[in-house]
C-alpha cells in the first residue's frame, strides 16, 4: 500500500491564498467592542427574530461562544459539519442561518433546497475549500480515473459534485477502511495531513491532492512537548488535520465532536488541546472542573497566522446576526444540476453505518 502527495498546479495556489490569508488576517475576525447591555439587547433581537421568521440557528463548535450558547438556547444545534448537516437536514424550520463557514452553508442548501439558508456572512470561508479549486481538482481527479473519489466536507460544492464520496473526521476512517476493505484505491482531498493519518490507520492506497488548514498546521509538536513539562497529567487531544509529529504525541486524535466526548471520558483533569480554540466553550460547559491548554502555535518566539482560532469562524458575530434578513449578499444559493450531483456523496456520507 502507498501514500503520496502529488505535486500539482494547485499547490502554488494554495500557497498565493495563505499569503492572501496573512496578509487580511489583521482585519478578518475581529470582535466588535459590545457592552453586556448591547449583547443582550442583540441577543433578545435575534431570538424574536427566529420566532417571527420560522428560522433556527445552526453553529459550529468553533464558533464565538456567545453564538453557541444563542443557538443553545434558542433550540438550534452546536455541533460538528456531519451533525449539523443532518440536524438542519431533519429540522421543520423553513429557513435555517448556518454560523460557521460557507462550505457548510452550501451543504445545508443541497440537503434541504426548498428551505432558504442564509449566513451571517458569505465571506467566511475556508482555507482548505479555497486551496481546492473545483476545475484544477477535477482535471486531477481525470489523471487517475482507476481511484474512488473521497473529499473532506470542507470542500466547495463542485468539488463535492465531483466525488464518489464526502466524509467527514468523524468517520473518514471507517469509510476509507470500508472502501479499501472492496478492494478500492483512494484519491483523497483537501486535508493531506488528515488523509495521511487515514492512510496509516486504514493501510489503504490513498493518493493525496496537496491541502492544509492554517490552524491545524501551526501546532508544533516540540511546543505541546514542552506544555507537557509543565502539565505532566495532561492528556493531548489532537484533531487529525495537525501534522503527524503533533498526531503522534496525542492521546485521543479524533474529530471534534470526538475530542469533545474524550474531554467528559478520560479521567483526566488537565488537557492539551491541538483543534481550534471555539471547542473549548463545550468542553468547559460539560467538564467545569477540568482544565483545557491551548496547543502552541507557530513556535517559540514566532508570529502565528490563525493563533488557534479560524479567522473566518470569527466572522460570525452578533451585529451581521442581527441583520441576517436585512441584506441581500448572504444568502446560500447552489445550481441544481450541481446539487444533484454532489448530493449522491454527500448521501453515502450520511447514510454511512460503521460496520
């Protein structure tokens, strides 16, 4: 079996979007300066808001707190892309406002065309969907048409219509593993840390397109080695898009709903957390006695693009909340010949049973 990270026009890409990225990181994700006085007032806007609109709030762990917890109590879902697929999926309300990045926006759309899905902002979205672009992609998948077609969620929806396949890190194992089990090789994207860690764990012939996330690859294995030093009993929880010299030191590498339940089962008291800052909010609203460490960045001394926290997950705050229904540029719109076509993977993906 193999694994290889294909060199391909989309890796100069990729590097000119994390440049963009650095470059705009100083203005993407900053929260505003609201009183308490002004949250609250926001806050009781935007439940009124959903009552009147037949509307609920999905969002993503890595969301701002504040967003979580009015989802929370507004009877909307926080949670990982797979849960919150199938939650705006099954949900009676007519319009769904998806906080988290656009990817997942374009998602709720293909799985429930006839109800409106609007976003706090359409500007948020992902580097490892903007380090896929969906022409280049297919022309790679056209190089090796003897390859089943398996993509991240975190993929455009063109790349999507152009997969076998959607997963998930909550179950690109098993699926991986189930296909190479049928005898099938495996070309994967964006993530090729997280598809080299399926690689190892499934020994499956897996083909890589050359993509990362910016705050997934800044965790440095020698920074969480040296937290350790300071936390001896601390367990490492990692999600499987860090490097692997950052996966090989965890005690639980899993996805982010998986960390989350490691958090409540392992005994542990302390942890070491290499995933976005956003989870810590559920991790400390189910575990109040325990104690969560952010993962180093960047290394000692040095500057860190994303600082563990998604630029673009912050763009989702209560002021462009508030004005969900107000605008006409963040509604979620996707062609319907290319939602037929990406809802096949995406349908395996949640028709998928662990076997």
């Amino acid at each position: 079996m193999s694994i290889e990270v294909v060199d391909n026009a989309a890796t100069d890409a990729l590097a000119s979007d994390r440049q963009v990225v650095k470059d705009h990181l100083a203005g993407i994700g900053r929260h505003s300066d609201l009183t308490p006085e002004q949250e609250q007032a926001l806050k009781a806007q935007i439940k009124q808001m959903l009552i009147e609109r037949d509307a609920v709030l999905v969002a993503h762990y890595y969301t701002d707190p504040i967003i979580q917890s009015l989802a929370e109590e507004t009877g909307g879902c926080v949670s990982d892309s797979l849960e919150m697929a199938r939650f705006g999926r099954d949900h009676p309300a007519s319009t769904l406002i998806v906080a988290g990045v656009k990817f997942m926006g374009e998602t709720a759309k293909i799985l429930t065309p006839h109800k409106r899905v609007l976003m706090p902002t359409l500007e948020a979205t992902c580097s490892l969907d903007i380090g896929c672009p969906a022409d280049e992609f297919s022309d790679f998948c056209d190089q090796y048409p003897d390859r089943t077609v398996v993509v991240y969620a975190n993929t455009s929806a063109a790349v999507k219509a152009r997969a076998d396949w959607v997963v998930t890190s909550s179950i690109a194992l098993d699926v991986v593993d189930y296909l190479d089990k049928k005898g099938e090789k495996i070309l994967w994207a964006p993530d090729k840390h997280l598809g080299a860690y399926v690689q190892k764990q499934t020994g499956a012939d897996v083909l890589l397109w050359d993509g990362a996330c910016i705050v997934h690859e800044e965790f440095k294995a020698q920074g969480i080695e040296d937290l350790k030093t300071l936390y001896p009993e601390a367990a490492v929880l990692v999600h499987p898009e860090s490097p692997q010299s950052v996966v090989e030191l965890a005690d639980v590498v899993g996805s982010t709903s998986q960390l989350i339940n490691a958090a409540q089962t392992l005994p542990n008291q302390e942890f070491i957390v290499a995933t976005d800052q956003g989870i810590f909010f559920k991790m400390q609203q189910l575990c109040p006695e325990k104690t969560f460490h952010v993962a180093p960045t960047a290394g000692s001394g040095a500057s860190c693009r994303s600082c563990a926290n998604c630029p673009w997950m912050a763009l989702n705050e209560l002021e462009n909340l508030a004005n969900v229904f107000e605008r006409d540029d963040n509604e979620i719109f996707v062609d319907a010949e290319l939602a037929k076509q990406a809802m096949k993977p995406l349908d395996r993906m949640l028709a998928f049973k662990k076997g």
